[in-house]
C-alpha cells in the first residue's frame, strides 16, 4: 500500500497538485479510496471526499463549490466527470 500512496502522491504533484489544491475522491469503500486519502495527504493537497452514490448532478456542483483542482474517480465511473481528462485520475 505505501509504493501505491507514493506513486499516487507523485503522479498528484506532476499535475500540480500541492498545499491549498483541492482533490476530489469519487470512489466507494475500497482500498483505492484510502490509497487516494493518504496520497493526497502525501501531496500537501487538501481531501474533498465525495460518495460514490452521489448523482452526477450532485458530483458536479460538489466539484465547482470546492474549487477541486483533480478528481480521482473508480475506472469504471469516469464517464460521471464533466472535467477534462487531465483532471481526472
């Protein structure tokens, strides 16, 4: 789990993400959820967790009242992100 946190973490930098910069977490209970929470956390980010069940409606005004920089949503869900690809892990 550390190797998979410091990748994330690193990947998380490359896209800019530092102290201040907000990123979403779209994913249920899963052990990619707390990979992505101590990623961020590794990366000075700020967590904006979001619930998976969330409607995309909800998702997006969730993401635009937080400002999120990132998102990392599951695989199979990134359709649910308006974002550009760029954005979205």
């Amino acid at each position: 789990m550390r190797t998979d946190v410091l990748s994330l973490s690193k990947e998380l930098e490359r896209l800019g993400c530092s102290p201040g910069t907000r990123v979403g977490i779209v994913l249920g209970n899963s052990i990619e959820y707390f990979v992505s929470f101590f990623a961020i956390s590794a990366a000075g980010a700020t967590i904006v967790p979001l619930l998976a069940r969330m409607t995309d409606y909800e998702i997006a005004g969730y993401l635009a009242d937080a400002d999120v920089s990132v998102v990392i949503i599951g695989k199979n869900q990134k359709s649910r992100c308006s974002r550009s690809s760029d954005g979205v892990l």
